[in-house]
C-alpha cells in the first residue's frame, strides 16, 4: 500500500492529468510480463501475492495474460500515515491468508519508490518458508531508493515524477485513470514523489 498525500494538497480533480505511459502502452508491457512470467514459472506452483491497494488493477490484468495457474493473495502494509516521508516504520495491515509453505510467490507491487515498505515485505514473505520469493513492480523508480530493491520484473523505469492512475493514488483519488499520468508539481517538493 502506498500512503496518499494529505487531503489539503490534492489537485483540482477538475484538471487534466499529464500522461506519462499510455493505457496501449500499459497493455502491451503487461502481456509481455505475463509471457516472461509464465515462461519462467512453468510447471511450478505459483502464487501472485498483490500489494493494496495501488496494485489491484496491475495485477489483475496481469493474472488474466498469465498461461499457467496461479493462486491469488494479497498483503497491505504502510510506512507513511499522512506523511510524503516514509518513518522507515512498517506496519502490517493485512497479511497472507493462504499457506505460503513450499509455493513459489510472485509479489506484485504498483511501484518501488525508497524500497522500504517492499524490502520489508520480501523479508516477512520469506520467512513463510516459500519455495522462491520473487518481485514484479509495475513501475521501478530509483531516484530516491534506501534499500538495495532489485525487482527481477519491471514494466517501466520511470523519472522521480508523483504517478497517479491505473490503481495508484493521490488521497485516495485518480486510481481510476486507464493511463500512468503524474502530478505537475515542483521537482523538489516531498509531494511530488510517490512512497513505496
């Protein structure tokens, strides 16, 4: 789960949101995750555990391409409260519900920002005693990375830009955008960058 911005510095939802990646775009990396994916997990048992909430519409698309089963799951953590600055503090908010024990996970994650929240779910998943723990992000943006994150599946690298759309937020809105668009706002002000 990535943290949204405080209520008071969202923009006018009246504004147009500048794309960053385009929904054909999106598609068309999407599917060719799916391939990589499915090639590589072929005959194996595996698990696609999704973060909450930013990547629910990544993953689903992602789950529909998929050639071989798979079981779902999903986890939900928060590092940020109100704030643009993760405290490094993880909170679990939702664990996995289905055994882990002996299967191969896929975590699926809407971004990757400072690697704190993700680094601390690749630990927790790994302690389940998993075949494999292996991460999929559909955006990887390092500019502003804390831990050595190195997802093995990446849809796009992406500029320190603040995304909203296809699942990701800002306070709670914009999720629904079928694009990756960013939020114009100063480079160098906190809430221009996205958590995670």
């Amino acid at each position: 789960m990535k943290a949204s911005q405080p209520q008071e510095s969202v923009p006018a939802m009246d504004k147009p949101i500048p794309c960053l990646i385009s929904a054909a775009k999106l598609d068309e990396r999407v599917r060719e995750l799916a391939r990589e994916i499915s090639a590589d997990f072929a005959g194996q048992e595996l698990m696609v555990v999704g973060v909450l909430h930013g990547a629910f519409i990544f993953m689903a698309d992602l789950v529909r391409h998929l050639t071989i089963p798979v079981r779902c799951g999903f986890v939900m953590v928060s590092s940020y409260g109100e704030d643009t600055e993760t405290s490094g503090r993880v909170t679990l908010r939702l664990d996995l519900t289905l055994p882990a024990k002996g299967w191969h996970l896929l975590l699926v994650d809407d971004l990757v920002d400072t690697g704190v929240s993700t680094g601390w779910l690749l630990d927790h998943l790994s302690r389940k005693e998993p075949a494999s723990v292996r991460l999929c992000v559909l955006l990887n943006k390092d500019a502003r990375r804390r831990v050595p994150i190195r997802p093995d599946y990446v849809g796009f690298e992406i500029p320190n830009r603040f995304v909203v759309g296809y699942g990701i937020d800002c306070a709670h809105a914009y999720r629904e955008l079928p694009y990756v668009g960013y939020i114009p706002t100063d480079e160098s002000s906190p809430s221009s960058q996205n958590h995670g």
